[in-house]
C-alpha cells in the first residue's frame, strides 16, 4: 500500500512540475530560447583553450552578465 501510495504522489509531482515548467516556457518562449542560447554559448568557450589573450574570458564573463541579466528580466516579467 505505501509503495502505491508512494508512486502515486511521485508522479503528481512530476506530472506538476511539468506543468509549471511548460508554463513558464510558453509564457516567455524568446527570453527561454536566449537563455539556453547563451548557456550553449558559455559551454563553448568553457572548451575552448584559454590561449586568446584574455578575450575568451572577457567573453566568458560577458556571457555570466547577459544570462544574469535574461534571468533577472524573466523574474521581473513574473512579477509584474
């Protein structure tokens, strides 16, 4: 009974959270998409080798600001 019990309840979450994350997407589908862009976009420098006169990491850190920034413009839009 409680692994019925159990399973029931993990799958109401999943089913949930689901929900909450396709909202959250549908709600702002170009602020998601820069976001995953800029993520694959860090991914790639991370690979990169650092041989490029500090530039890779100014870039690096750039990319850190502009998700930052995406993030904290999706929470405004949420709250607002």
């Amino acid at each position: 009974m409680t692994r019925k019990i159990v399973t029931a309840l993990f799958l109401t979450l999943v089913v949930a959270t689901g929900f909450v994350a396709g909202r959250a997407t549908a709600d702002q589908p170009h602020m998601h998409a820069a976001l995953e862009h800029l993520r694959q976009a860090r991914a790639s420098l991370d690979k990169a080798t650092p041989d490029k006169g500090g530039h890779r990491e100014a870039a690096i850190k750039l990319v850190n600001d502009a998700i930052a920034q995406v993030e904290a413009g999706m929470a405004f839009d949420r709250r607002h």
